[in-house]
C-alpha cells in the first residue's frame, strides 16, 4: 500500500447548527464552514432558522400530532446541508454496516481505515478527507490495539484518533457518550463502532426486525443530526446465500434503516485475497478484490469489477467553477446579478437559485465552492472557494 503523504481532497470540513428542523417556504439552512465537521458544533445562522411566527406554527402541529408537511416549492427553495464523503466514492456521512465472518479480518480494516481518515492519507486510490476518528473497540483491549495498530503503521500516531474498549449500549446511554465526545471535538468525521452486539440489548426479541431497525434507526439518527459517518461492525451468519447482503446476521431491519453496507468475505479462511461488496444511497455500487499482507496486516487492492459511473459536468456548475477564479475567491450578489456575470444559461433568476440549492453537495464536493443563501426581498447569493486541505 502506497503510504506516500498525499494531501487530503479540497473539501473543508461543513458544519451546520443542529437536526434537521421543519422548513418553512423560503427558509435557508446554512452550512458554516469555518473549521467544523459535526452539526452539535456550529450555531445556526440568522438564515438557517424559521421565523417566530412560522417556527411557533411548526411546533404546535408537532404537539397536535399533525403532519408538518413541505410543499415542492418549498423544498425547492431551501438549501439543505450538502453530504460530504468521507473517503470519495467509497464512504460518506451517514449510517453504515460493515459485515464479515469472525476472523475475516475486519477489525484490521476498521483500524486501518481510522489511521487513513485521521491522517487525511489517501486509501489505496480514494481520497480521504482528514478529520478526528472515535474507534469503540468493543472486543479489544488497550494492549492488543497497541501492538496491532504499531505493527500496521509503526510508531507514528495521530492525536485526532481516539479509542475506547467499554461504552454503553444503546439503550444505556451510548448517544449521550457519543454527544459529549462531538461536542469536545468539533471536527469529528468518523466513529467506529465494533461490534454492533457489544450495544444492543440482551433479549428474546434482539433478532426481530422491529428491534434490528430500532437499534440502527437510533444510531443513524445521531449520524444524521451531527452530519458525521457511524460505522458498525456486525458478523455475519452461518448460512450460505447466493446474495452477499442475506449473510448479514439478523433480520433485513438491519440493512433496511442503514444508509449502506460493507460485506466482506473470502472463499476459504486461509486464503489472503477478500472480496468486499459495497451499496448504498449516496455511492455508487462496487465490488472490491482486497489482498491482505499477513507481514504488515493491512489490506492491499487488487481491483475493482464495478467501474464507477462519473455523472457529466453540469454546464451551470462549470460555469460557477470557472467564475470564481484564483483572483476572485468569493462573489456575493443576486441571482440576477450572478447571471449576467455567467454564459448564456438560458435561466430565469429563479430557476438558477433553485439549481444551485439543490446542487449545493456537487458544487462544495467536486469543486471546493461553499454556497450559501441569504434571506430578504432580494435574497443574496454567497459563493466561497474553500481553501484546499493540507
């Protein structure tokens, strides 16, 4: 594996202020770029919350048990946080199962991919945005992590990668754990739970589909209010199936309330070749021919079957990219004003606002450009080019 210290992809770390809240028409929410990764740590701005009025509507239909429903025009309007990934076309912000036979070799994965997102290392060819890195290692001790991980990568450590071999389960209190450890470190990227059975509760019913959706439901329900990646670890059953995703141990609850999973599996035991089959909602599906150095315990790739499909450049968003040059690092104006700085888009001022709220994620992922949306009869237009990771 090339260990060459590459610089991380040119994605500031993005912060917004709290869970997502019932929208109002025309409300904004705001991505805060200065430095934080979680959502508990940045504020909302003045744009990202609901007016009095509206806001006291939203919570008394809540109280009621109405619906608090958003109209297509108001979705269209607002600008939700944008999903960055963690490590491009592989792992992103959200809830996700890693799944393997015991002994397979995942804990070395886990390890392995911690290292890499806290370094801000390239993973074999993806790019990885460096951030701090939470491992539960549930079924470890300090003792074996030191000699795992110094074998792995010798002595040279990162202080933004944290460890812990006892937590709670869930129903005990993990989320307040996991909440203090964000709200302490505010650039949190990664947290790895191993294993999933070390947090869930003993009983009869741990294998119904109504508990296995509940434990991730609760889970993906920090991710997403924090705007960080959970990646649990879980094992997979005995039985063979023709499809790799049916071997995950439990009911489909499991996969069902995921964001996506990881599978990872070898024909024999003894062999050093694994392949990992990968799905998801925000990444495109792959499968992963991985070879492990038994010398240096880490995993090497070998090859990818699935060849990654690049959506085609946006005309608007190359427009943008090509505005905001070197000299010019950051416009603020209309949606009228920006038009008649751009090529002929054939768009009225309100249509190119509403693509770019929706293409926030594409512009701040595939060209480091923060859009932001202000409030007011004529609601200004920010656009920053962030500054590249070192």
């Amino acid at each position: 594996m090339n260990e060459e210290r590459k610089t991380a992809a040119p994605v500031s770390p993005i912060a917004v202020g709290g869970a997502q809240p019932y929208v109002e028409k025309s409300n904004e929410i705001i991505s805060n770029a200065d430095g934080q990764c979680n959502l508990q740590a940045a504020e909302k701005s003045p744009e990202g919350q609901l007016s009095g009025e509206a806001e006291a509507l939203r919570e008394a239909k809540v109280r009621r048990g109405d619906l608090a429903v958003v109209s297509m025009t108001e979705l269209y309007e607002t600008v939700y946080p944008p999903r960055t990934p963690i490590v491009d076309d592989l792992l992103y912000a959200g809830t996700y199962l890693f799944v393997g036979a015991p002994k397979v070799g995942k804990s070395f994965f886990m390890g392995q991919l911690a290292y890499h997102v806290a370094m801000g290392i390239p993973l074999w060819d993806y790019p990885v945005h460096k951030g701090t890195v939470l491992y539960l290692a549930l079924e470890d001790d300090y003792a074996r992590l030191q000699r795992r991980l110094s074998g792995m990568f010798g002595v040279e450590s990162a202080d933004n990668l944290f460890f812990a071999t006892q937590a709670k389960t869930v129903n005990e209190g993990l989320d307040r754990q996991l909440e203090n450890f964000v709200q302490e470190h505010t650039d949190a990227r990664l947290i790895i739970i191993d294993t999933l059975q070390k947090v869930r509760e003993v009983g009869g019913e741990r294998y119904s589909y109504a508990s296995d959706y509940e434990i991730v439901t609760r889970l993906k329900a920090f991710g997403d209010k924090h705007g960080i990646c959970l990646l649990i670890v879980h094992h997979t059953r005995k039985m063979e199936a023709e499809d790799s995703f049916d071997m995950i141990s439990g009911t489909n609850g499991l996969l069902g309330a995921a964001d996506g999973a990881f599978i990872m599996c070898k024909k024999k035991r003894t062999e050093n070749t694994a392949v990992m089959d990968i799905v998801g909602r925000d990444q495109p599906d792959q499968e992963l021919t991985l070879e492990f150095d038994r010398e240096r315990c880490i995993w090497n790739f070998q090859s990818a079957e699935t060849e990654l499909w690049k959506k085609p450049p946006d005309p608007l968003l190359e427009a943008v990219n090509a505005f905001l040059s070197e000299d010019r690092t950051e416009w603020q104006g209309t949606a009228t004003e920006l038009l008649s700085l751009l090529p002929d888009m054939g768009l009225q001022p309100n249509v190119l606002s509403r693509k770019l709220n929706v293409a926030n994620s594409n512009l701040l992922n595939d060209y480091g450009i923060l859009y932001e949306k202000g409030r007011g009869h004529e609601r200004s237009i920010t656009l920053r080019r962030l500054e590249k990771e070192n």
